[in-house]
C-alpha cells in the first residue's frame, strides 16, 4: 500500500517527482517524446478500460 500511496497516486496527480523529469541538456526526442508517451499510455488505459467495462459498446 505505501508504494501505491507513494508512487503511482503521485504520477496520476501529476505531482512529478525528480524520476519523471528530464536533465535539461536532454535532446528534444527525449524532452518531448517522453511526456507524450506518459498522456498516451494514460489515454490507452483509458480507452482500455472502457472497451473492458463495456461503456464502448453499441446500442
């Protein structure tokens, strides 16, 4: 329980913590492509729940 109080409450808050920030040297792939990938793995999830749950289901 403390590390889901710790570490995944926190990321879906979006309270960063020092892991998920990069070094302001880093090239833009990295500055940019990875925050992009953190919205989009949240949107997949999202999408994913609902496909499971049945909310994308037709009537």
């Amino acid at each position: 329980m403390t590390y889901a109080r710790t570490n995944v409450v926190h990321a879906a808050l979006g309270n960063q913590k020092a892991d998920w920030t990069t070094k302001s040297e880093a090239s833009l792939v990295l500055s940019w492509g990875l925050p992009i990938l953190r919205i989009l793995s949240w949107v997949f999830t999202a999408i994913l729940l609902a496909g499971v749950t049945g909310l994308l289901r037709k009537t």
